[in-house]
C-alpha cells in the first residue's frame, strides 16, 4: 500500500460508515446510479448510462467505494401510484434527509415530524405484490459512491431501498468485525433478487482513488442528504420521562402551628392506645373460660334448724365431712370374717 493511501486511510479513520451502515431525495436530483430494473445505470441530468458488469455466478454487478453515508435513515413518500414504466423523475410529495420531519424543501409535507406521520407507521399501505403490509413513507440509506473502475469520475447517490437495507448492515457488521471499513474498500453490489441488493468486499482502494475522495468531500453532504433541514415546526417530540416522587417542599416554621400538630398527634397516639387496650381486654374476655357459680339457698336458718342441718350434712368445718357411725352388729361380723384382732 502507498504512502499517498497510507495518509488517507489515517486522515478518514474516525469516519467510520461500516458502523453507520447498521443503524434520503432532494428537490435537485444528484448524479445517481438507478437499480431500476434490476440493472444498473448512471444517470446524470437526462443522460442514463448502463455501467453494471457481468458475472456467471452473480449476474450483473457494479464495484464501488462508499465515500459517504447519511447517519440518519431518509424517508421518501408518493402520493400516486408507482410507475414501473415512468421515464422521467417526479420529485416525492414528501421527503426528509434530516430524521426529524419533513424537508424545508418538501412539496407537500405530511406531518409535523416523521414519528408522528401516518404515512410512517406499517400498514399504511399494502404491497400489491405480496398483499403484505407495509409503510406508505419508504425509508433509504443514501450512498455517496465513485466507480472502482473510474477513480477520477464522478461521484454518484446510490440510494439502498428499504428491502436492502439488512444486507448492508449485516455487510458494515462483517467489515467492522475484520477491521475494515466502508471507505477503505472496493464494494462489489449485486442484485440478490428482484430489487434487492448485496454486498461483497473484493479489494482494498488503491493511490488512484485517494485525489477523488478527498476533492469530493465538499460535495458528500448535497449527494446523502447530510445538510438537509426540518421545515419549520418539525421539531422531534419530547421525550416521556418518568416522574419520579420526590420530597415535598418544607414550608418555614411556625411555633403555634408546630405546637398545635404535636398536641393533635399525641391525641391521636392517646386514642391509638386506648382503643389497642380496649380490644385486647375485649379479646381477653371472650377467650376466658366461663364460669358458672353454684346455685346455692342463701336464706339465713332460723337458730332451732342449725343443729339439723349441721347432722344432716355431717359438716364440722369448710369442705370436711364426718362420716356417720357404722352400725355394732355389722362391725362385729366384718371383724370375724376377716379374722381382724379386737382389743
């Protein structure tokens, strides 16, 4: 590798597009290379240009060098139908370079902002292919290119349509995790399928690209769309941030009122207190065994009942009893029987 490449890799290293890439249509229409068709063409004002080679394996093909890409995703919207068989260019009724709303230069804006379009949201329009679901505001990566092949020609838009655009992110991963980059290398761009593209790195650029590259800078911005501004108004919506709670706001002191809520809280405390009390001796209460007292006469006896009663119960003091004598005769025989000794 030349010292002439050498100095340019070093000055562009920060400007990392393999990066950008994994992450628009102007009013003037820039030297542009068309995939219409599956074919590619070099259009620059009315002449069209066919400039694809030809491969066995991959069909037609076109090596390039992305010498810049716009950070923010474009967005490109017809009103009309699409005609496949239009040979002239119809400027968009709406469009945007800028990710935050549409174009100072748009002819008829949807929206205030691109998040809040209708036209941006998935079902706003049916594929008629497919029958499929889609988004009626197309997004684009936009590609500032020169031609391998032609280091001292021009420098083109290549944009990359919505159904290419996981290709070129997968292809800017693989580039970074070799630790290269989209400027530093030949792009071979292939047609994948209908209308959609991939990607391959073939080279490295050589000393005869480096003069294009670095006296096109001043022209990048106009080709992706990098200076494009919002029309007035379009202002990105703000950010819902969560409120979180905090501390309420102290107010200065004052002693009455400082003495009057410390006498209404011990108050409270007081009530608390009492009513704990209440409930626990209520509880106590219920779970306390019931007793239920001896039904006994209370009358007082009249002084000549007292020695009969107190015979009739054989009472001599509280709970002691005296038992009543057995009868001689019983007691006699239950001795002899037992063979008990009498004195």
């Amino acid at each position: 590798m030349s010292d002439t490449v050498t100095a340019f890799l070093e000055r562009m290293k920060n400007k990392n597009l393999s990066s950008a890439a994994q992450v628009g249509v102007g009013a003037l229409r820039p030297p542009t290379i068309s995939i219409k068709g599956n074919d590619f063409l070099a259009i620059v004002g009315d002449s069209e240009t066919k400039i694809a080679d030809h491969d066995k394996k991959i069909g037609l093909f076109i090596d390039i060098i992305v010498a810049d890409m716009n950070p923010s995703l474009s967005k490109i919207y017809y009103a009309g139908e699409y005609d496949p068989k239009a040979t002239e260019y119809t400027a968009p009724d709406c469009w945007s370079d800028n990710g935050v709303g549409p174009s100072a230069t748009a002819l008829r804006p949807q929206s205030e902002t691109c998040a809040a379009c209708p036209m941006n949201v998935w079902g706003s329009s049916i594929n008629k292919q497919t029958g499929k679901s889609s988004k009626a505001c197309n997004d684009a990566r936009k590609l500032a290119v020169i031609l391998a092949d032609d280091p001292q020609g021009q420098v083109y838009l290549l944009r990359i349509p919505p159904a290419s655009l996981k290709n070129l992110a997968t292809y800017g991963k693989l580039l970074d995790h070799n630790g290269d980059q989209l400027n530093f290398v030949i792009t071979r761009v292939y047609f994948e399928s209908q209308g959609v593209l991939a990607f391959e790195r073939v080279d490295y650029i050589t000393e005869a690209h480096v003069p294009t590259l670095q006296r096109s800078e001043d022209k990048w911005a106009w080709i992706v769309g990098s200076d494009d501004k919002p029309r007035q108004g379009a202002l990105p919506a703000p950010e819902k941030v969560a409120q979180i709670a905090g501390p309420k706001p102290s107010l200065p002191a004052d002693p009455n009122r400082q003495a009057d809520v410390q006498t209404a809280e011990a108050e409270t405390e007081k009530r608390r207190r009492r009513t704990k009390a209440e409930m626990e001796a209520a509880r106590a209460a219920e779970e306390a065994p019931k007793v239920v007292p001896i039904q006994r006469d209370t009358a007082p006896l009249a002084d000549d009942e007292i020695p009969a009663f107190l015979g009739r119960r054989g009472t001599t003091g509280f709970g002691m009893t005296t038992p009543t004598p057995a009868d001689s005769g019983m007691s006699a025989a239950l001795t002899a029987a037992l063979g008990l000794k009498t004195k």
